[in-house]
C-alpha cells in the first residue's frame, strides 16, 4: 500500500472530528505544492515533504497535530502555531473539536517551510563545493604532522607535562 493511500485510510478509519480535520488539513497541504511528497513514517504518522520534512501528522485522542519540523524557522503572520513556540527548532498546530482550519493560512505557511527546506539545500551546495578544496591541501598535512609527532609525544610525557596531568588514583578496599 502506498503512503498516500494509507493516509486514506487512516482518514477513513478516524469517522469523527479527527478524521475530518486531518482531511481539511492535508488538502490545504497538497494545495500549496504539486511536487509534495506523503511519507508514511514512525509506525503510523503521515509525514508531507518537498526538499525536506515539512511537516508531520497525527490524530491523537483529543487533538489533532500537525508539527513542522524547522517550524521556528519560518513566518507565520496568521499566527497559526499554538505549540512549542518557546522552542528553537519545531513549531505545531493543535487542532481540538470544534476548532476550524484556516486553509489558506496553513497554505501559506506550508509554502514557507519549504521555501525554507530549498533555502538550506541552497546554503549546502557552495559549502560542499568549498570543503572539497581544502581538504585536497590536508592531504599533505599528514606528513607534516608525522615530523612533529615525536617531539609531541616527547613533551606529553616529559616531567613538567606529567606534573599538570590529572593522577589516576586506585580507590581503597
């Protein structure tokens, strides 16, 4: 069964409120992107991504949330995260009975959070092309190093570096 259609499932074996809002709540996911990917993760969790996790799904006993994985990362003028805004990295939307969803709002910051999933992709490339450089200038490095080896191990075991070195001490029986 693909991901998709265990999300379908899930939709249709949750015949209450919950159901019903992760519905509302995956259309206005699917509208913010076409190339949004459904996962199916962590043993029963709808996961959308596009260049990385956007967000993650679940219907919960009383609530249904939906967490973005770099959601302190991103906008959110609607102010439509109502949980983990203390934190530095995730940000999530807790829908409970009753509450309705903002499509547009959720929309909007969907297409943030992957604006913000291609702006680090953007940020990876020039540094991997960067480290690729220096690491070919290392590789004479060791050899140098190799000269300098004994006299290290040479001052590591002289009198006045075993005077600052912390002693092991057997405790007593």
């Amino acid at each position: 069964m693909s991901p998709s259609e265990q999300i379908d499932k899930l939709i249709a074996e949750t015949t209450d409120w919950r159901g019903k809002t992760l519905a509302s709540v995956r259309k206005a996911i699917l509208a913010a992107d076409p190339e949004i990917v459904e996962e199916w993760k962590w043993m029963g969790s709808p996961v959308w991504y596009r260049d990385g996790i956007i967000v993650v799904g679940n219907a919960h006993k009383k609530h249904v949330k939906l967490t973005f994985a770099n959601g302190a990362h991103i906008a959110d003028p609607d102010k439509i995260f109502n949980n983990g805004l203390e934190g530095n990295k995730w940000r999530s939307i807790d829908y409970f009975e009753g509450d309705k969803v903002n499509g547009p709002g959720l929309t909007a910051l969907i297409r943030a959070a992957i604006a913000y999933n291609q702006s680090k992709l953007k940020k990876k490339t020039p540094a991997a092309s960067k480290a690729k450089a220096p690491a070919a200038s290392k590789a004479k490095a060791p050899a140098a190093s190799k000269a300098k080896a004994p006299a290290a191990r040479k001052a590591a075991t002289s009198p006045a570096s075993k005077a600052n070195a912390p002693v092991a001490r057997k405790a007593k029986a």
